[in-house]
C-alpha cells in the first residue's frame, strides 16, 4: 500500500471535469486507488464517488494505490491534481 496527500488549489476545486479527468487517468493503472478525506474513502475510479467528497479549493485529501503499480499511480495523480488538471 502506497500513500501520499494531494492537495487542490484550482478554483472549482474538483468538480466534473476534473473529476473525469482524475478518474480517467486512475483507470490507466492496475492498482486500486482510493481518495481518503475526512475518514470517508470512496474508489478513485468512480465519478460519482470522487464528486461525493465535495472537495472544493484548498482542501487536503489522501490518495491511496494498493497493487502492482500503486506507486507510479498515486504519484501521477498528486501530480495531476499539483498541476489543476491544466486548467
């Protein structure tokens, strides 16, 4: 299991688009990724679940990879989410 925080800073926060941009990148990767934010986890590669969080601008939240590739997948999307999801 692999673990790292990621943190948004775009001022929709992460809302549809880049949701569907998130969960497309996570479905690119065998591993299973979770967003962990205040001791709710929902499946990375899921829309609704991701939107569920209501993550906005500036909040903190933790993305978790248990598999084969679980590393190279939580790193590419704290990057993902570093970079606002070129917005």
């Amino acid at each position: 299991m692999y673990i790292k925080p990621a943190y948004i800073d775009n001022e929709e926060g992460l809302h549809a688009r880049p949701a569907t941009f998130f969960i497309q990148k996570a479905n690119e990767f065998e591993s299973n990724i979770w967003i962990e934010k205040d001791e709710r986890r929902v499946n990375a590669k899921s829309l609704l679940g991701v939107l569920s969080l209501g993550i906005t601008k500036g909040m903190e939240f933790t993305i978790i990879g248990e598999g084969p590739d679980e590393k190279e997948a939580v790193d590419t999307l704290v990057e993902l989410c570093a970079t606002n999801f070129a917005e």
